[in-house]
C-alpha cells in the first residue's frame, strides 16, 4: 500500500505510512486523534491487535497487571530487542553477572554455614527470570509505549508528526535476528575450531615422532653396522659413529649400551618428555632388526610400525 501523500510504500497492515504518519485508512483518518491511533502508531503492524487488547484493558483498569506471554518466556533477551526495549535486554544480559557476584559475595562472607541461604537465593533467582518476564512483559511493552508517545507529545505537538515519529521509534527491530545470526557464527566457528585444532594438533603431534624415528633410525643404522663388524654394543652413540644432529621435536637419543635399546625423548606438548623406543633382536642370519614401541605415547601420534598389536 502507498501513502496518499508521501507516496512511500507500506506494509498492507499498517495503519499509518512509517515515512509521514499519515493515516493509510479512511477510519484511521476520521479519528485522527484517538488513542488508539497513536498505540497503532508506536507498535507497528506486527501482533497489533494482540497489544492493543492487552493495552486496553491497562487504560481502563487504570493500571497494569500481571498477563502471560509466550514470546518472553520461550526467547526472553531476543522479545526484549525485537521490540526495541534496549534497556530491559541490558538488563536482562548482564543481570546473571551480577547476581552471580553477588552471590558469591556472600558465600565468601558466611562460608559454609551460608550455602544453603545461596542454593535458596540461587533458585528464587532462576525461577524469577523464567516467570516475571512473561507475567510482566506486556506491561512492560505498555509503559514504554506510553513513554514513547509522551516523549513524542513534547517534541512536537502536530499530530500528524507524532503519528510519524511514533512509526520510526516503535515498531519491531532486526536486531534480535543479527544476534541470532552472530551467535550462530560464532557456535559454528566454535564447533569448527573443536574438530579442526584436536585434528591439527594430532597431525602435527605424528608429523614430530615420524621425525624423531628418522633421526632415531639413522642412529639404529650406526649402531647395527658398529655391532656387524665387532659384534658387541658400543658404549655411545658416538663410539657407533653417530654424529646427526637432533631435530627441535627430540630434546634427547640415548643408547642403553647393556642391551642395545635405543631411547628417543619428544621435546613438544602433548607428548613432551615422553619416549618412543627401539629395541634390537637378532634374525636368523644374526642381523640386526629393531623394533619401535612407546609404553608412554598413545597409537594416534605413533607411526603405524610403532602402534601397539591388537
């Protein structure tokens, strides 16, 4: 629908253009004056004539009163900034901050003797956030609304120009969609970050022991060949003629020169100070053939040859 006199485009609902204020319907326009035009004006076309119900009767109870309402209980924070209410969602955010340092306040102070109090306080607490905001809600909405349109009286007091105002003041707000979606983005971010470091750690975690049992390898080489040629184990590793140096991933390589297990210590987290071990045996042709292991390294950061028998 388009405004008579503007010429904006409104909602086919509206009563009122959300540029000018002008009213959209001859009804409207024949009572240019009433309440109920200013309430229309402020709460916009979206459950209309659910609030101007629940208004009514405030205006001729003349007072508010406890209703229910089932958008403030099920999405409580996201009502509170769909209908523009900032403060009550402030509020609403940060209030669990509070009471939660409030609490623990006075736990610190009476101590053990206090925890029932807490507990007792805690659960008063819980059930009043799940209950007073749907009691209360349209009472709520009702005195802003009202606020509004007495704000709006002593700006200005044309009419027509208050009906406007009221439409770009009141209304509904995208802002509970936007902390909808920043949520969501932020959950899927969270979900992605729990799959991918775990899976990126371990890779990693494995990509250091591949390393280390290269390292490790070349130093069982030196040491077979040492026991090839004079058939006993040598003291160390440079008795074998040993010599590579050891990469960041191995803090130490050490050769037990009793019974010929060669030692390699990890250097990084999770693993660190954890070892991977190679153990000699002799084949049928009494050549040397090794044998990894780790007693202390789970199989997911092992190479396959390392990983235990199942």
């Amino acid at each position: 629908m388009f405004c008579q006199k503007c010429g904006a485009k409104n909602d086919d609902s509206a009563s009122f253009c959300s540029n000018c204020g002008t009213p959209l319907h001859l009804a409207d326009a024949e009572q240019p004056h009433s309440q109920e035009a200013l309430y229309k004006a402020v709460i916009g076309p979206k459950n209309q004539d659910y609030y101007l119900r629940h208004f009514a009767r405030f205006d001729k109870d003349g007072r508010v009163g406890a209703t229910w309402h089932w958008p403030a209980f099920f999405v409580t924070f996201y009502w509170f900034l769909y209908r523009k209410m900032w403060i009550h969602a402030a509020v609403y955010f940060f209030l669990p901050y509070l009471v939660m340092f409030a609490l623990g306040m006075v736990g610190g102070v009476l101590g053990e003797s206090g925890k029932s109090t807490i507990g007792m306080a805690y659960l008063v607490y819980v059930a009043a956030t799940f209950l007073i905001p749907p009691m209360y809600a349209n009472a709520f909405y009702y005195k802003q609304c009202k606020e509004k349109i007495s704000d709006t009286s002593l700006t200005t007091h044309d009419y027509q120009r208050q009906l406007g105002e009221l439409s770009g003041k009141g209304g509904t707000s995208n802002a509970a969609l936007i902390f909808v979606l920043i949520f969501v983005v932020i959950a899927f971010i969270g979900i992605l970050a729990a799959i991918a470091i775990p899976a990126y750690q371990q890779y990693t975690t494995r990509a250091h022991t591949a390393e280390a049992l290269t390292v490790g390898g070349k130093a069982a080489d030196s040491v077979a060949d040492y026991y090839d040629q004079r058939h006993e184990v040598p003291d160390d590793l440079a008795q074998a003629g040993f010599t590579a140096q050891l990469p960041p991933s191995v803090t130490d390589l050490s050769l037990n020169n009793q019974n010929g297990i060669l030692t390699i210590t990890m250097a990084n987290p999770p693993i660190q100070g954890k070892t991977i071990l190679l153990v000699p045996s002799l084949d049928s042709n009494n050549r040397v053939v090794w044998t990894c292991s780790s007693r202390e390294i789970e199989d997911k950061y092992l190479p396959p040859q390392c990983r235990q028998k199942k």
